[in-house]
C-alpha cells in the first residue's frame, strides 16, 4: 500500500515537473517572440486597386530600383522568360531596409517584376541595404530615404543602383556590392502610375528623393548611430523625434 502511495506522489511529481517545464518553455518562447517582433519594421505591401486613404502613424513609400551591371540593366524581380533567362550569370538581387530611430530593420522587402516598390511602413528615416554573405555576414547600406512627420504618401524617386558581381564561396552563389546610385526624379509619371494601380486614391503625396552617398556602405561597420545621423544630416535628412513620428 506504501509503495501505491509514494508511487503515486513520484507519478503527480513528475507531471507537475513537467507543467512547469512547459510554462517555463512557453515563456521563454513567447520573450524570444517579442524580442523579435521588437526589432522588426511592420510593413504591409498595398495590392493593385485597393483604396488607400489616411493611414495614421505609417505612410506609404513608392518609386522604383532598376539594377545595371556594366552599364546594362537587367530585372531580377520579372518573371517575363527572357528577363529571367538574363539574369543567368547574374547575381541574386535582396534587399532590406533599416529603420534608423527604432534600430529596427525590414528584411527582404518586396519589388515587383518591373522595379516598382511600394511599401507602407512607420514614419522614419531608413536605410536601403542589402547582406553580402562572404566573407562574414555584413550589411551594406547604399540608400536613404525618408518617411515624414506628414503627409501621406512620399515619392522616393528611381534608384539606379549600379553593382559588380562577386562570387560568394561561403554559400557558392553569385553575390555583389553597390559601386553607385543615382537617383532620378519622375514624379509626375510616377503619381500617373500610382494613381492608376489605386484608383480613387485620398492621399497627400509629398516628394522627398532617396539620398545617395559614397560612405553608405561602410555604415553598418562598427555601427554608431550618433555618426550615421551626422551623415544622414549631411544628406539633408533629420532623424525624427517620437514627437513628430
């Protein structure tokens, strides 16, 4: 009879040992789950013909990428045959995006097949980046664009960002790094095109060019967010304060 009781009690032991496991996993599950979602930029891509109108404390960022190599571009995002058949040889195309007031980061952000981005997210000032995996794992920074304090829609003009091809032995692709960007201005074709992929669009469009400087790239190196605002002021763009945001 002893031995049903202290069999029992073992046996309740153990199950409560393993309820507490469970809450303790479950816990430390849901932290890593906010600490994660802590450092991620919200982002929402508007689909073609949905209505957009006031959109709060987010607003949303449109132009378009068109990447060249050797003076010849090519479309890594179409899905078009012959576009995909020229980008054989060619390397993979990622990008990201860094949200500089919250230290927070966006990753692989969509592009449509011809180049066009369109992207609602928190007002802020962001860099543009994409991963080079060889050597180490680094972040190259090429862009920066601002979402302000107002208005409702901001156009961020046409990126040519022009690269150079690097083979990646660490994960045996095609990488590369940005040589240069310009930045061309078509905002009145472009709020044609916007206009008509959301008829019946209620809202204020402001222009604010993406800025384009040669030290970008070294930024994420030894990060430093007091000499990345320098650089951004520079540039003519001032982080915002959580008041304006």
């Amino acid at each position: 009879m002893l031995a049903g009781v202290v069999g029992g009690t073992r046996s309740r032991d153990k199950y409560r040992d393993r309820g507490r496991c469970m809450r303790k996993t479950g816990l430390i599950v849901l932290i890593l789950a906010v600490f994660v979602l802590t450092g991620c930029v919200w982002l929402r891509y508007p689909e073609p013909g949905e209505p957009l109108g006031k959109l709060g404390d987010r607003a949303l960022v449109y132009g378009k990428i068109t990447i060249k190599e050797g003076g010849k571009e090519f479309k890594p995002w179409s899905s078009n045959l012959l576009d995909v058949l020229a980008t054989f040889g060619r390397p993979n195309v990622d990008f990201s995006i860094f949200w500089v007031e919250a230290g927070a980061r966006g990753f692989s952000v969509a592009v449509e097949g011809d180049g066009h981005f369109y992207w609602i997210i928190p007002r802020g000032t962001y860099l543009l980046y994409h991963t080079c995996l060889d050597p180490l794992p680094s972040n190259e920074a090429f862009a920066a664009f601002q979402v302000p304090a107002r208005g409702d829609a901001v156009y961020a003009g046409t990126l040519i960002v022009h690269v150079e091809s690097e083979y990646e032995s660490s994960s045996d692709e095609i990488g590369f790094r940005v040589t240069a960007v310009e930045v061309e201005d078509a905002y009145e074709e472009e709020l044609k095109i916007l206009r008509k992929r959301h008829p019946g669009l209620a809202l204020d469009v402001t222009k604010i060019l993406a800025r384009y400087d040669p030290v970008f790239p070294g930024l994420f190196k030894d990060y430093d967010r007091y000499q990345c605002e320098r650089i951004l002021n520079r540039n003519g763009l001032t982080l915002l304060s959580y008041g304006t945001r």
